[in-house]
C-alpha cells in the first residue's frame, strides 16, 4: 500500500496531539486472500460452473451439427432431423448456461455479505490506538467498495478457471481433429496471448489496488469535511476542502485511468490477434479445400469452433484481470483483518441491576503509571499514583495537557500503560475480561457523541431493554423530560446524523442519562456539564452528588463549583500528580490549585 503523507490526529485526550503515519502493514498475499474468501461457497461455485460447462459443452457441439446438416444437404438428404437436434443443442445450452451465470452470482453475493460481516465486525473490535492510526474514511473504503470488487471479480474468474479452461481445451481437440494444420495456426494464437496476458495481467492487479487506495483517500477527506462540517462552513473554508477532495478524485481518475489502459491492452491484443488468427485460418482453410485436402464442410466447421473459441479466450483473459482485480481487493480488505482488536470475549450488553438494589462502588487506583500514545513521543503519565476508595466524588484538574482524561482512557483499557499498573476493585484491569470491566463503568466523554437513530436507542445502547420505568428515572436525573416531551415521537424521535436535532447540552445530558442507565459501580464524566447553562448545571450537579453517594464518581472538572463538593481533588500537572486533598486543604498547600482557583473557572 502506498503510504499516505502524514497526517494530524485529534485525540479524545487533553488536548493531546500528535503527527503519525498510518500503519503499513506487511503486504498481504491477494490471491490466496481471495481464495479464502470463495472457499466457504466452493460447493455452490462448483454447481454453478458445472453448470456453465454443460451448457459449454452443448455449444461445442454445434458446429459438428452444423457441419452434419451441410453434409445433407450437400448430398440431398433431408436435412430437419439435424436442424431439430441443432435448435435443441441452442437452447438447452443457453438454458444451462444462463442457470450457471445465476448460481455463480449468488454465490458471489454470499462471498460478498460474509467478507462485509466479518470486516464490519474487525473494525468494531480494533483497539483505539489502531483506529487513531488509521483513516476512518479508507476504512469504510475497503468495507464498502473493496468488497463490492469481490462480487464483480468472484464469478468471473471462477468461471474463467475452470469453464474458460476446460471448454478452450476442448476446442482445441476439436479442431485438431478437424484439421491438424489449421490448428497449429489457432495455438500460436493462443501462445500470443498468454504472453500478453502474463505481461500485462500483474500491472492490472497493480493499477487496481492504487486506485482502490486512492478511492480510499477521497473517503477519508470527505469523511474528515465532514466531521467539523459547522467548523467548515463558519470558516469559510469550503473551497479550500473542495480543493482537496479534487486533488484526491483527480489522483483516483488517473489510477483508474491506468487500471483501464492496461485492461484495454489485453482485451484490443487479444481481439486482434484473434481476427488476424481468423483471417490467417480462413486464407490457409481455402487454399487446402482448393486443394482438396478438406472439404468445404469441415472448413465452416473448423471457423464455427474458431467463433466459439474467440469468446473463450476472451473470457480468459477477462478472467485473468478479474482475478487480479480481486485479489487486490482482498489483499486491502486482509490487511484490515490482520490489525490488532480487542479480546472481548463473548459480545453482550450490560445487565441492569434490578430496581432497588444497588452495585458495590468500585475502587481505582494508579500504581506508578507511566504512559505514551505511540513510541517516541513524551510521556502523557510519568510515574502517576493516587487511590480512590468506593463511594465519593474525585475530580481531577490541573492545566490543559496534564494527562487527566488519559486517566479515564486507562481505566477503560482504551490504552495500556506502558508502565505500572492501572487497578479495579484491587486487581489490575488488564485481568478483567474487557465485556465485564466496561460492563461495570459509565463513561461520558468530553465531547458526549450520540449516533444516528431514535432517542430511545441512544439511552439504552449497550443495556438492551430497559422499563419505561427506569428511563424515565434517568430521563429525570438528566433534566431531559422535557427534551423528550416536545419531540415528535418522543423517545422514539429520530435525533438525526450525531444528534444533530439536538442542542450542545441535550447531547450532553442525553450521554450522562445514558451512563446512569446502566447503574454504573464507577462513573467517568469527562467534563460532562461544560456545555450546559447554570440551572441544568445546579441540577447535574445535585444528581452527580446523589449518585456519589452510591457509586464511585470520578470527574475531570473545568468549573469551581463541581470542585468544591468534591470528596477529595486529585491535581495534575505535566503528566504528575502533585497534590491530592479537598478544596480547603489545597487551598491552603498547594500553589497551582488556588492559582487555579481564583480565576474561579479551572482550564480545560
């Protein structure tokens, strides 16, 4: 693959930001990945060929029916017996081989909706760091219209390989029993070109790849314009993105372009040369009927298989490109099966804790960790300890980039430290099954995403059913009923491309209701209230301290007020923690919290 410039990726982090490339992984073996992919439909592929070839076969029969007929008539013979078992041979023929053309295109599709299910669920389980490497919109590419190359490669090279080849072999018998001399023209047809089909068909793969990567890139610039699509438009800065996605759709043109000249080589050499074999056979076939070596019968016999025989070499080498086509798919869409995921272990959801009885809050805590986002780089933690017990509200604050929501990525394993050890409940959560560690923590993160789709499916994701009962407790605790009463369809209400139908703070809340459905043992809110007025604050503020007293509460703050009913204040500066205690403690000890605390709103 060629390997993109480099480009800057925004973390979910404090600000933390970083140039890297792309991973570029060892290339990939497209023909053997395109044979894993039709292996699990060789059943159904070898039906459909089989099939093609009887249909195949009746066509080659035609001209020795063709040429019987002739016979007749040439001697006066009635000739409708031929030309009944002539019209029979057509039509089953193309009956069978439009039956094979069938089976093989379900197959293809069946090859297709496995690759997209298995690459679909790959790209849900690739760890964080893998995707933050990785351009989305090329992801989505390779599951998108990688795939569909499989479907337009799978048929015809399968069919190519073994109809193609089986049916092209015996012609050639045919004819040599026609005429030995006329054949040895028509095979040095054939050894041209396979010559041409040897030289060109790996440029074809080639030129198919580039442009499937460049088609790649036009997704990943559509996909970042339209990721900060306000951003954008409030910039000005429409031209600008219009002009990168030209240069992107340009560079896929001239791939493309490159892709087409090639294939465009082989099938006007192997036209060509076959219209040349055509004319060569027919000047050689009248001077030997001239000569009576044959008779006239046998020559339109032997042009008759010559006919069939042009498509077939054409299929061929159809085949043949096809075949690298697909492989270059497969090897882009291996590549992604290849990147590193998750160990989940069994997929589910979070079981809600039955009404009335409330989970046992977690205890976390940070033995001498030290962390970077990729080699190299400076370390976001150096040597980070602290330790919260179950129950109680934690904020952490301290100066843009400290390593505060690092601290909460580390926690859910979204990363490991390089160093020391991040511990839940005691034990270190790299031991914890990934399912059961996330099933017990509620995460709000700064920017508070919700996804396309009704409110209600936002609220319960990854908690299944829940009673109307419950959401309506956490659509309470939230200060979201009103928000759902003046929808539509209330919580059924579509909320549109990341909740685009709702306000800054609705999303936000809509995140927090969301955590608190799952009656979490450790709540992470990453700065949850930030884009809400002071009322909904007052209010979120109330439902955190409730839920603090049940539950281990852990907050990255930006507002005095959150700060001051903490139980304790964990503050981080350059990666450390340098000071832990209450409000009124820190005040009095610790210089960077009452810098900090004068200016009466602590920075994000």
């Amino acid at each position: 693959m060629t390997q993109a410039p480099p480009v800057e990726i925004r973390r979910a982090s404090d600000d933390d930001r970083v140039t890297a490339r792309p991973d570029d992984p060892p290339r990939t073996n497209g023909h053997r990945a395109l044979l894993s992919h039709l292996r699990p439909q060789r059943t159904r592929m070898l039906a459909g060929v089989l099939l093609g070839l009887l249909g195949s076969l009746m066509g080659l029969a035609q001209p020795l029916a063709a040429k019987h007929v002739m016979d007749d008539m040439g001697r006066g013979q009635p000739a409708a017996g031929p030309v009944v078992a002539l019209s029979a041979l057509v039509v089953a023929g193309g009956i069978l081989a439009g039956l094979g053309h069938y089976v093989l295109d379900r197959s293809a599709e069946a090859v297709v909706c496995a690759a997209r299910r298995r690459l679909t669920d790959r790209l849900l389980r690739l760890r964080v760091p893998v995707v933050e490497r990785t351009e989305p919109g090329d992801l989505i590419a390779r599951a998108t219209s990688d795939t569909a190359l499989l479907r337009q490669s799978a048929p015809q090279a399968v069919s190519a390989a073994v109809t193609g080849t089986l049916i092209t072999a015996a012609t050639v018998v045919m004819m040599g029993l026609l005429d030995a001399v006329l054949l040895g023209v028509t095979l040095a047809v054939i050894a041209f070109v396979g010559v041409v089909v040897a030289v060109v068909s790996p440029r074809i793969g080639r030129a198919t790849r580039h442009t499937q990567e460049a088609v790649g890139r036009i997704g990943a610039a559509l996909e970042r314009a339209l990721g900060a699509f306000r951003t954008l438009k409030a910039s000005g800065a429409e031209q600008r993105e219009a002009a990168v996605l030209h240069r992107a759709a340009e560079h896929a043109r001239r791939t493309g372009v490159r892709a087409a000249a090639w294939e465009a080589v082989s099938a006007t050499v192997s036209a060509v040369v076959v219209q040349i074999c055509f004319l060569v056979v027919l000047g050689v076939g009248g001077a030997r009927v001239t000569s009576g070596a044959i008779g006239v019968s046998t020559l339109v016999a032997f042009l008759l298989y010559l006919f069939a025989l042009a498509p077939r070499i054409g299929q061929l080498v159809d085949g043949v490109g096809q075949f690298q086509i697909g492989s270059a798919a497969a090897a882009r869409i291996r590549e992604v099966e290849e990147l590193e995921v998750e160990d989940v272990g069994v997929p589910g959801v979070a079981a809600l804790a039955p009404p009335g009885q409330e989970p046992l809050p977690a205890t976390v805590a940070f033995h001498e960790v030290r962390f970077a986002y990729r080699p190299g780089l400076p370390d976001v933690h150096r040597r980070v300890s602290f330790t919260v017990p179950g129950c109680g509200l934690t904020a952490f604050v301290g100066p843009s980039g400290a390593g505060k929501t690092t601290a909460f990525s580390l926690i859910e394993r979204f990363y490991e430290p390089d160093a020391g050890r991040v511990s839940l409940d005691g034990k270190d959560v790299r031991e914890w099954p990934l399912a059961e560690l996330r099933a017990n923590i509620g995460y709000v993160e700064q920017d508070s995403p919700v996804l396309a789709g009704t409110l209600r499916d936002n609220l319960t994701l990854g908690v299944g059913e829940a009673t109307a009962d419950q959401l309506h407790h956490v659509l309470r605790l939230a200060r979201l009923e009103g928000v759902a009463d003046r929808l539509p369809q209330g919580l059924d209400t579509d909320v549109g491309h990341r909740g685009c139908r709702l306000s800054g703070g609705e999303r936000q809340r809509v995140a927090i209701a969301r955590a608190l459905l799952r009656r979490p043992r450790l709540l992470l809110l990453d700065e949850a209230t930030s884009q809400l007025d002071a009322a909904n604050e007052a209010a979120l503020r109330d439902t955190v301290a409730d839920a603090a007293r049940t539950t281990t509460v852990l907050v990255v703050a930006h507002r005095l007020s959150t700060v001051t009913t903490a139980d304790r204040i964990v503050v981080m500066e350059a990666g450390c923690v340098r000071a832990v205690g209450t409000h009124a403690q820190l005040l009095a000890r610790d210089s960077l919290y009452r810098e900090l605390a004068t200016t009466q709103l602590l920075h994000r």
